[in-house]
C-alpha cells in the first residue's frame, strides 16, 4: 500500500501581516514574470494575501490546507482578465511557501 504523503507545516506565525505583505509581493512578480506583466496581477496578489493572512490569524499552519483554501476563496475573483485561474495560483502559492522553507519541490522530493 502507498504511503500517505507527509504534510507541511509552516512554523506558527509570528506576525502574519508581515508574511501576507510578503506573499502578496512575491506572487505579484512571479504572476508578472511567468506571462506578462498584467494590472489584474497586482489584485490576484492581493486577494491571495488576504486569504492567506485570515487563514495564518486563524492558526492554519498546514501547506495543503491553505492551498486549498485559497483555491476556495479565490473561485469568487474575476479571471476573465488573466491568463490564471484560482488553481494556478493556489499551486504558486504553494511552491513560494515551500521555496521559503528550502524544500526541494522538484522530483517528487
């Protein structure tokens, strides 16, 4: 039988203000480098650090959990304008969040 996969856990937060200002700055460069650089960015950014940030004030440590809760809340946010979508997004979160931990996402590691 398979094993589960281990989760992730972000260490408590300490000011998570702080961390969703980082986050927004963050994925706002990644959006705007890995297409072109687009004003919807910057509000995508936005509303991912902000549902961030609630989920980090609420305690919410587990990587999967506020993936999924991004994905979630982000179903509610205008797309049309972008080349994204709340799980392109959601999964760019989680690869700067794991980035910030030093975990080698490549190859299944």
């Amino acid at each position: 039988m398979a094993e589960p996969i281990p989760s992730i856990t972000l260490p408590p937060a300490r000011d998570a203000q702080q961390e969703g200002e980082w986050l927004q700055r963050s994925l706002h460069q990644w959006l705007d480098q890995e297409f072109i650089p687009e004003a919807v960015n910057e509000g995508i950014a936005q509303r991912a650090a902000q549902v961030f940030v609630r989920q980090r004030m609420e305690g919410e440590n587990d990587v999967s959990s506020l993936v999924m809760a991004i994905i979630t809340e982000m179903q509610a946010f205008d797309f049309s304008r972008s080349f994204y979508s709340e799980f392109a997004v959601a999964n760019a979160v989680s690869d700067l969040l794991l980035d910030s931990l030093g975990i080698d996402r490549c190859c299944g590691q």
